[in-house]
C-alpha cells in the first residue's frame, strides 16, 4: 500500500471550511484514498473514500488531483466537534475478503471560536 | 455509535496476568479487526479474522491470541501482561466488497498495566 505524508497539525476558525492535504505520490492505479478521523481517544471513524473522482457525502468531500497524486479531505462548515486527528489512507483492494489499515501519523485538526 | 460494540472499557490489571478483551461486530460484517494504540507506537494492526479464520497477522506479540466465534464475535487474549502492554485496544468490523471496505471501530477498551 502507498505512503502517505500529511502536514502534523492544522487550525480552522470555526464556521469555516477546512481543507486538509495528503500526499500520496506513490499511490498505484488501483488503491483508494481513504480518510479517517479519531476524536480524542475514540474509536476511528470512517468519513470518506475514493478512487478517481471527487466525492461528497454528509460529512466531507473529497477531492483527488488528475495524476492521484495528493488529495484534499474539505470539511465544508468546520465545528468545535471537528477537532480531530485525521488519517489519510492508501490502500489497495484485497478482493473482498478485507485488510489492514496502515495508520500515519495524521493531521491533527483544532477548530478554534 | 459505530454499531460495533467492546467490552470492558476499561480494565486494570497487574504485570504477568492475563486478560480476555471482547467484541462484538456490527451486524452483518464478517471481519474483525484488532489494533493497538499506544502513546508511542500509534495506531498498530494486530490482527484480522475473516467469517472464523484468521486472515492476517501484523504486529500482534506472541503473548497476545485472539479467536472469533460462530456468531461472529471475537475475543482478544493478552497474557504475561508487562508495563508496556497498556494501551487503548479497539475493535472493527466491515463488510467486504470486492473493491473497497469501510471499518467501523468501536470505543475501545483501555488497559492499564501496574
């Protein structure tokens, strides 16, 4: 699976929108971008992921560059609960009987009032 | 609430015992996860058991074993505990697609070693 590298910490005014890179310039054609996020001590959550394409959902969208080699995890409207160490995660299909997840160290996000 | 749920969430325990950590998956999924969080290593893959098998190993010591049920819950076994072994355990579950897989982790279960 890729190697990813991402800034080690972030801040965001609250309301804004926050835009968190990742670089993954080793990504091969058939890995995903997958992002997560882990609140203080909480169990990770899943946000988002994608292959080519951008993608939205409720939580996040995700933007991925032409070449894939970096990725933009956009939190829309950021909120104090958005404060979080986010993960960006390469991997690749392991033909539906699962896999890992390789955990960096992640970007950690502080929305600030 | 991820839908996965783990058991105890805390736990407390002296060098050289031995503890039993326990998860139940969301509904439907097949896979277990185990991972490890410590202060100094970040989040680590110990294991992965697939509808009852083992299906990949990471960095999971010998000391440590894990097992997962006909109903698909999984059981995680540390022994000879040591200092070093405290850490936040925390459990996934995910359906697999053939492309793609979300795991979704419960709250975790805290150890502490003394």
């Amino acid at each position: 699976d890729a190697k990813t590298t991402q800034p080690p910490s972030m801040d965001c005014a609250e309301g804004r929108a926050a835009n968190l890179p990742c670089n993954h310039s080793t990504i091969s054609g058939n890995e995903y971008v997958y992002w997560y996020r882990q609140i203080h001590s909480q169990g990770p959550q899943y946000i988002i992921h994608g292959l080519k394409n951008n993608e939205t959902n409720e939580m996040a969208s995700l933007i991925i560059t032409e070449d894939r080699k970096s990725s933009t995890l956009i939190l829309p409207h950021a909120t104090l609960r958005d404060t979080a160490v986010y993960y960006c995660i390469v991997r690749a299909p392991h033909g539906g009987q699962g896999g890992k997840l390789i955990f960096g160290q992640g970007t950690e996000l502080s929305v600030k009032p | 609430d991820s839908g996965v749920t783990q058991t105890p969430k805390h736990l407390i325990t002296a060098t050289g015992q031995r503890v039993t950590l326990r998860c139940s998956p969301r509904s439907g999924d097949l896979s277990v996860y185990w991972y490890q969080q410590s202060l100094d290593q970040g989040l680590q893959f110990l294991i992965q058991y697939y509808n009852g098998e083992e299906r990949a190993k990471g960095n999971i010591l010998e000391r440590f074993s894990a097992q997962q049920f006909p109903d698909l819950h999984s059981e995680l076994n540390l022994s000879s505990l040591e200092l070093g072994d405290s850490a936040l355990y925390f459990c996934a579950s995910s359906v697999e697609r053939a492309s793609y897989n979300e795991q979704f982790f419960g709250p975790g279960t805290r150890l502490t070693v003394l």
